[in-house]
C-alpha cells in the first residue's frame, strides 16, 4: 500500500471518537489494514482528549503488534479512564513484553473488576509465572469473573504445584468457577483432587458435570466409571457425550461395557462420541435393525 496523507491518518483517528459503532468500526479497520504507516498517529492518539479515542489506540495497538507501542501502551496503564487501562494491559499482554509484568500485578489490586480480569488476561499471555502467588490470591477475589480467570490463568500457565489451591474452587457459589476448576484440576492432573471431582459429577450445574467427566477421563480414574455410568443416563447430552468421552479414555473391559450399554442412546452426537471411544479400544459398532453391536477389530 502506498504513503497515506497524514491528513486522511488524522481523518481516521478522529472518527474513532464517532458515536455510531459502524463508524467507530470502520475507522478502526482502515487503521490496521494501513499497518506499520499506522502506528505512530495511533500512539499519539493515546493521548487524545476523548477517552473513546485513547481506549480504541489502545486496542489498535495490540492487533498491530509493533514494539514501537510498548512503552507508551506501558505510560497508559495509568490513564485515568479504566477502559484505557484495561484495553492498554490487553494489548500489552498480546505484544509479550514482560516490563508490563510488575505494573499488571499491581492492577491486580484495582477496584475495578473489569481492570482486573483484563491484567490477569495479560498476565496469561505474557506467560508470567512470577505473578503465580499473587494469581493465587485472586481465587478469593468477590467478583466471579475475576476468580474464574485467576482459575484459567493458573491452568494455562501450568502451574502443578497450585493445583491444590483450587480445590476450594469447585464448591464456589459460582457454576462457572466451578467448571473453570473441574477443567484446571484434569488439566494439571491433580490426583489429591479426584474425591472432589467424583463429588462434581453431582453438580446441579450441566457444564460443572461435564467439565468433572472430562477431568476424570484425562487421568483415567478408574473408580470414576460408577459415576460415569450415571451420567450417561441423564437428560443432558452433552454431559452424556463427556461421559461417553471419559470412559473411551479410561478403557478398562467395565468401561467398554458401560459404552456397549449406551449404544441405545438416540442422540447422534452421543452416538458419534461412543462410536470414536470404542474404535479407539479396538471395537467397531455394527447396526442391525434397530439395535447396535460391537466386535473386535
């Protein structure tokens, strides 16, 4: 593309300020499609009058992914507009500079929820595993939002020996906390968390119980199969297709027969699932009539 006039750069800038999102939207694009001829009007744009203006830079700033934005993305995570920091701490998060680091920590801190969940979010991308303890911490934040990121964080940055610390998290009044835990805990394959998730499987929540099948089928928990069987007879199916799923990973001859018997299911996508367990055992599903039967491979 060729040299835009600083005039039509200064064009785009101001209707990010617009009230219409499409305009808003519109100008954004233009933006990032002019690329690195961009990136030095948007860094000044973080320092517009309007904060629509600044936290709309900030965003730009990070899909551009140019170092150039680094340190005055790092000067706006002081804005006095929230929308600003948070889009600023994303952004940074998105282009890995770890200065960002000790200063997303502290936002840790900040009043407000969305600032928070939006530092841990960059906190997660930056990889930054010295902001483990302070993550930690955060699983008793008040807000929901932010708890569960603390939990996703933790996940992602696989963090084994804080697996312990999100037990509480799987009795949290929140469904989606409760969830978030289940996954970390069969993701980091906590062992000293198998009596609770088994106790999961009894959520009154639909993706609590599934997110606990799916972790007892990713450490292969044998004992889980008694559970498992009674999630294959609920009405939920995709709680039916986890469990479908956990006992194709666990593959003892009791979970093999546990998916022989719900092959009478009559949803396809639980069908699907089964049909892909039991191939994965050395079993193929032959149809006859209405009945399903299953032999060797």
């Amino acid at each position: 593309m060729g040299a835009v006039s600083q005039s039509l750069l200064h064009h785009y800038i101001e209707r990010l300020a617009s009230d219409h999102f499409e305009d808003q939207q519109a100008a954004a694009i233009q933006l990032l499609e002019l690329g690195t001829q961009a990136v030095e009007p948007v860094i000044h744009a973080l320092q517009h009058s309007n904060p629509q203006v600044r936290y709309m830079a900030a965003w730009i700033l990070g899909e551009l992914d140019d170092p150039r934005a680094i340190d005055p993305l790092l000067k706006a995570l002081s804005d006095l507009d929230t929308r600003v920091q948070n889009w600023s701490a994303r952004a940074l998060g998105e282009l890995g500079d770890h200065r960002a680091v000790p200063t997303l920590m502290q936002m840790l801190r900040h009043s407000q929820m969305e600032t928070r969940r939006c530092a841990i979010l960059a906190l997660t991308w930056l990889r930054a595993t010295e902001a483990l303890p302070i993550l930690q911490t955060a699983l008793r934040d008040p807000m929901a939002a932010v708890r569960t990121a603390a939990i996703e964080a933790i996940d992602k940055l696989d963090a084994y020996d804080y697996a312990p610390a999100l037990h509480p998290s799987l009795r949290d009044a929140d469904s989606w906390v409760r969830a978030a835990a289940a996954h970390a805990l069969g993701h980091l394959r906590d062992e000293t968390a198998i009596p609770l998730l088994m106790e999961a499987m009894k959520d009154p929540a639909n993706w609590v119980r599934f997110q606990a099948a799916w972790a007892l089928g990713e450490m292969r928990v044998e004992d889980s199969i008694t559970g498992l069987d009674v999630l294959l007879m609920e009405d939920n199916a995709n709680v039916r297709r986890a469990a479908a799923e956990a006992l194709g990973k666990i593959g003892t001859d009791r979970a093999v027969d546990s998916l022989v018997t719900a092959l009478k299911d009559r949803d396809d996508n639980v069908l699907q699932t089964i049909d892909e367990a039991l191939h994965r055992l050395g079993y193929s599903i032959e149809a006859e009539g209405e009945d399903n039967k299953t032999e060797p491979l």
